[in-house]
C-alpha cells in the first residue's frame, strides 16, 4: 500500500459532481479512510436523479461528509462554499457528458463544462488550492489513428463539442498554472464500467436491454473497441493524483485499462452473465464517435503507480451482481 494512503484523514477535499459515478466512489474511498469530504452536485436529469439521490443517501451515512446541492456555474454559491469549508485539495468529477448528447444541447456543456471550470479554477486560485484535480476524457484524442493514445500526442481536431470542452479545460487548466502557479492535474478517463454506473452508457444500457428482452444497438455494425476500465482502477489512479508528492505543477495523464476490447466480447460476457441471448441492432456509427480507444498508461504506471487490476471478465460479473441486487432481480 502506498505511504500517501496515511496521509489522507489530514485533508479536506471538495469533491465535484460526488452523485455521479466516479465521484460517489471516490468520495466512498476518502470517507472510509477518514477524510473530510464536501460532496457538490446539482442531481440534473441527464440520466436518473433517483439514482443520483441514491449514491448521495449513500455517502451521507458517513459523518464527515457534507453534500451539498449547487450548480457550478452558480458563482455566488461557490464562493460561499469555499468561504465556509476551505477545502484542500479539488477533485472535479461534475460535467455535463456523453458526445452524442452533445449534438442535441449545446448549450449545456457551455454552462457546464467551461463556465462552471473556470469558476472553479478561479476560486481554487483565491483560496491557494493544493491541488485542482479534474476529468478531463479520452474524447479529446478525436479522430486519432494512431493507437495506442499517448499523453504526448497533438489532441487539437476533436471531432464532438463534449470534447472540445474538454480540451478547453485542459487549455485554460494550463493557464491558471501558468500564470498563477495553481498545481493543476487532468485525467483522460477511458470508457469507465463498474457497480452504480451511468444508465447512459453502453455496460448500463446492454443490460437493461438484454433483460427486457429489447434488441441492443451496437454502433459501426459492432467494429467497436473500447478501453473499459474498471471503477476501482480508476478511483486508485484519481487518488494517487490527488496525494503522490513531487508531480509537476501541469499535468495531463490518461487512465485506462491498457487493453481494449471488442464490443463483441462485451456482449458474450453480459450474455453469460444473464443467461439472455442479445437480440442485436446493428447501425452505422454515430456523429462524433470513434471506432477504437486505447490508452497508453506508461506515464501513469511511472509517475502515479498506477496499475489497472481489473480485467472485463472479472469486472462485467462485478456489475451485474449489483444491477441485479439494486434493482431487486436477485
């Protein structure tokens, strides 16, 4: 175990968007290992509050969690919050995701993506942050051919507005360290799966599916491979960003599996898992999309110790375990 995993209790951390996904489980890890974390989140309707307010019901159970309901690019607000609780360290998780809704709402990743970033950097820059940690995605490598995705890579063609957002976040991340010498730390995230995951997302949306007894739509007529990272390998990487001493003052790291998988075995292994057979809807791929993810994770491995566990095999069970538990099926 890393010596910074002692270190943690000592920190407080303002963790964003501590309803969705990641950030209820990284909010989860620091809290049972004794951290003071403020959780913000504004429980939108992109995909079910309910489940949101289930994952905030979760982390309230913890004492030194406070959670709070704001929207970033509510100014006013974030600065009350800073004035009040002073947090440490930043872990931002709140976005507005998913490229193909970004074809259909613009404006919600402005509002989201880029106003409420700047406000955060803006306040973390006032209140002497230690360090501003922030998703960025593996989106920003758009149209790439070239795979493995490297860190060192010209990321300046992306291909849908989300990532474009998340290059801008990037680019004025590196700004405020510039200017301002705010220690900033982006994290391309690669196609994240895992218990209380995105009803959005492929792993969610598969299963519902197959147990409806729907067809599943799978995009490209199936040539589509992702780089599916387990939860917990992600969490260990976000943490070690947070709390590694000696990072430089800008830093960009991809957290991937290292491996990508065709969607084919995807869908074997849910397939398995059921007991369902998947009635299959196959389309073109859509606006924005890339056929192949694949993240070199050498500088994370260097710098960070970063070593993904998890493989989908081991991973998809994990999920459907809880799906099956949370929605009463088991």
């Amino acid at each position: 175990m890393a010596a910074w995993i002692d270190d943690i209790p000592q920190y407080s951390f303002l963790v964003t968007g501590s309803a969705g996904f990641i950030g209820f489980h990284v909010s989860r890890y620091l809290l049972q290992a004794g951290a003071r974390v403020i959780g913000l989140d504004n429980f939108n309707d992109y995909y079910s509050p309910a489940l949101k307010r289930n994952r905030d019901r979760e982390l309230r159970s913890f004492p030194r969690f406070v959670s709070l309901e704001a929207d970033l690019a509510d100014l006013p607000t974030l600065e009350g919050l800073f004035r009040t609780h002073r947090p440490q360290k930043i872990c931002h998780l709140a976005a507005q995701a998913g490229v193909r809704y970004s074809l259909i709402n613009p404006f919600a990743y402005q509002k989201a993506n880029l106003e409420g970033f700047l406000n955060l950097l803006e306040l973390a820059k006032r209140s002497e942050v230690e360090r501003f940690v922030y998703a960025s995605s593996s989106s920003v490598y758009g149209g790439l051919t070239e795979l493995p995705f490297s860190e060192t890579q010209r990321v300046d063609t992306p291909i849908s507005l989300y990532a474009a957002t998340k290059r801008a976040d990037e680019l004025m991340a590196h700004v405020y360290t510039h200017l301002f010498g705010l220690p900033t730390v982006g994290l391309r995230l690669f196609t994240v799966y895992g218990p209380w995951g995105r009803p959005d997302m492929a792993m969610w949306l598969f299963t519902e599916a197959m147990l409806a007894g729907r067809a599943i739509k799978v995009f490209n007529y199936g040539d589509m491979q992702r780089d599916f990272t387990y939860i917990d390998d992600v969490v260990s990487g976000i943490l070690a960003t947070l709390l590694v001493p000696g990072l430089e003052a800008y830093e960009i790291f991809n957290l991937g599996n290292n491996r990508p998988e065709h969607l084919s075995k995807v869908i074997a292994l849910l397939e398995q898992e059921l007991g369902v057979k998947a009635q299959q809807e196959l389309q073109p791929i859509q606006p924005g999309d890339v056929p192949a993810t694949f993240a070199d994770i050498s500088r994370a491995q260097t710098k960070l110790g970063f070593k993904p566990a998890t493989p989908i095999d081991a991973g998809i069970p994990n999920f459907i375990h809880w799906y099956k538990q949370y929605h009463g099926l088991s």
